[in-house]
C-alpha cells in the first residue's frame, strides 16, 4: 500500500511514448530476456476514477504482477510493476520497452523504480498502446485547417485521431522491458485484443461517471482547444497562509475538467492531489471560474462536449 500511495502521482501520469530506434529491445544487453508466461486471467477493475488492466505472470522468485491503468480515454497508459526480475541495474530514466509484434523500440519519460514490502522491486513507467506512426506515413497526417473570415467551418475530417484512440491493426502479443533493468524481461501477453475490448467498456463507463456521454465522446473529431491556460492561475492567486509558510518544493495539483458545448466548465475534479487541502481546493475554484475552451466539435461540424486533463504547480516565491 506504501509503494502505491508514494507513486501515484507519479505512475498515472500517461506520456505518450517516443520511437528511437528499430532495432530489438535488448540488443544493448549481453543477456537474453527473461521470458514469462502469464499466470492468471486479464483483470478489467473500474475503481470510479480510473481503469485498471491487470495480470501476473511467471511463478516463484521470477513472478511479475502488471497494472495498466488508464485515468482517460485513449491509448496512453501507466504501467505498475512489482517482482524480482524488476531489479535495476542502471537509473530508471533509461527504461526502455517493446511491443511485439511491433519492431519500434520505445522510451518512457517518467520511469520511476522503488520497493514493496521493502524488499521487493517495483517499476513504474507511462506509454502507449498505441501504433508507431512510420515516418513516411508523416504526410498522411491530417493538417490544421485555418478559415477565412465567414468561410464556412464544414465537416471535420474524420481521419482525425478519435478520442477513445485508433483501434490497433495488429494485436500486441508481448512486451519487452529493458535498458534499466539488470536483465530484460518479457511478458507473453496474448489475447489482449479482447482484454482491450473490456477496457474500452471501462472507458465508457468511466466518462459516464464524469457526468459525459461516451456515444457522443466517441463521436468528437477535434478536441476543445483552452484559451489563455497560463492566467487561469498565476503567482498572485497564493494564499497568504502559503506564501507566510514559504513551501520551496512545487506543489502539484493534477485536474479533470468537464467542458460544455459552448465552451464553458461544468465540472472540476483534482484527480491527483497535493498535501495541500488548501490548494487542491482552490485549484478548482480558480480554474472552474477561468478556463474557457474553443469548444469540441463533431464529425459534422457541430459543438460538443469534451474533457480536458491538466496540472497546476504551486511554488511560494524564493
């Protein structure tokens, strides 16, 4: 439980993943991969605020516990690690990872390492499931449309990546973990293309619990875009009570914002808080109050709902 609550802010955090390279992911390592089949069934937990994909693998001294969890929807992900194998042989920062059969090597920006029951390794690091985009397919990407004043906005292209994320055209089979570790581990994954489709149910059901409709979310072509999110909050809005306490380590305040058709903020939720009440609380107030988006719209053209997920870093003046 210690390990859990001393990461959280620091695991759920999804980055989307960077290409550097083609090549296997343990071609740097002299030892070849520690190879283990899965123990246990796919687990989809909804926990109110997040999905959770979950699975062990391996027996004994090499057993592996994996959590995908998922705080939006989409392809990005924090991964959860605990076992032996994940012992570190360099800093965790130089994590890298695979999926097969995809032939991309990945790098994570926000690998963490620590312990559980104080002896035993855990990894935590954010990605995507997503598919690498082949750098000659770069020109098929949709470009940014700009209207001339009283041209008519017209359909969205509807090759837009959609909210819940590009279905993947080739099932991932396993996963290769290295770089940071004193030997590569592989996961044998498998079917996790219907694991998948119980995530995407999960995804639904967690929107729906943000107050939004999964259908019509499912149907938004181009996000809300925030206007001016440097001055929902500035240095001027510390409580006194803060700044008379000096706190020089940045305080960070992690929030979900349900955003209306016309542009406006229905809800503000912290999913990741500070030791702060005092900021978490006025975190919302603030950005509840400012934020204004240009709205979302659909395939046709037409406003929509959206979200949007960001944090504030509070830090007293030196």
């Amino acid at each position: 439980m210690g390990i859990y609550r001393k990461f959280r802010a620091l695991a759920l955090t999804a980055a989307a993943a960077v290409s550097v390279a083609a090549v296997p992911v343990w071609a740097e390592s002299s030892a070849e991969p520690l190879v283990l089949e899965p123990n246990s069934e796919w687990e989809v937990a909804f926990t109110g605020d997040r999905c959770v994909l979950a699975r062990t693998f391996g027996s004994g001294a090499d057993e592996v516990s994996l959590k995908f969890v998922q705080r939006e929807p989409g392809h990005k992900f924090g991964a959860q690690l605990y076992g032996a194998p994940l012992a570190l042989a360099t800093k965790p920062e130089t994590l890298t990872y695979q999926w097969t059969p995809d032939t991309h090597l990945r790098s994570s920006h926000s690998a963490r390492s620590g312990t559980i029951r104080e002896t035993i390794p855990a990894l935590l690091f954010s990605g995507t499931f997503a598919e690498a985009i082949e750098a000659e397919d770069a020109d098929d990407l949709p470009k940014t449309v700009i209207l001339k004043p009283g041209e008519s906005r017209g359909p969205v292209p509807t090759d837009m990546p959609p909210v819940f994320g590009e279905p993947r055209k080739t099932e991932i089979s396993a996963t290769t973990i290295a770089g940071a570790l004193a030997r590569p581990l592989t996961l044998k994954l498998e079917t996790t293309k219907s694991a998948f489709a119980e995530l995407k149910d999960c995804q639904s059901k967690m929107v729906a619990a943000w107050g939004l409709d999964a259908s019509a979310l499912g149907n938004v072509a181009q996000r809300a875009k925030p206007k001016n999110p440097s001055m929902w909050v500035t240095s001027r809005d510390i409580p006194k009570v803060i700044l008379q306490r000096r706190i020089t380590q940045k305080t960070v305040v992690k929030f979900r914002l349900s955003i209306s058709a016309n542009g406006t903020v229905d809800r503000c939720t912290t999913i990741e808080e500070s030791p702060e009440a005092l900021l978490n609380e006025l975190t919302c107030e603030l950005v509840a109050k400012r934020a204004r988006f240009e709205p979302a719209l659909d395939k046709d053209g037409e406003p929509a709902a959206d979200f949007y997920i960001s944090s504030v870093r509070w830090q007293t003046p030196r």
